[in-house]
C-alpha cells in the first residue's frame, strides 16, 4: 500500500466525529426534535436558514454541516 493511500486511510479514521446535526437533534426534546429533523430535511428551507435560527437557539452550526448531512456524507452516513 502506498504511503499516500495510508495517510488517507488514518485521517479518514482518525477525523471521524459526531454528526452536529445528530447531536443537536438528540439534545432537544421529542416535539423539537420531530420539527427540527423536518426542517433539516425540507430541501425548500436553505441550510443558511437552518444555520442561522440555530445559532439564535445556541446551537453553532455552519450550513455546510446541515448540507453534509442532508446527502448522507457525514457520520450517521444517510439523510434522516
């Protein structure tokens, strides 16, 4: 194996995190959370929306994790 493809192969694995959008969602109480997990999936509401009503909440989060979650590239590994 190449030094190139191991050094991909342990930052791969080594930056593995929980997923924020999973993280904030667990931390809300059930009828927030059902809402929330709606507007996260609702392609018709922006990810900069979500971001900034967030962030207003308490909860940092950048549009592009929102993004990353909504087509399944981040650790849950599938839209919710």
């Amino acid at each position: 194996m190449s030094n190139l493809l191991q050094d991909i192969l342990n930052e791969n694995t080594s930056q593995q995190t929980n997923c924020r959008v999973r993280e904030i969602a667990d931390s809300l109480p059930e009828g927030d959370k059902t809402a929330f997990m709606d507007a996260v999936n609702n392609e018709n509401i922006t990810a900069p929306a979500i971001e900034r009503a967030l962030k207003k909440n308490g909860f940092p989060v950048a549009g592009t994790t929102i993004r990353r979650h909504r087509r399944g590239d981040c650790s849950c590994g599938k839209p919710s």
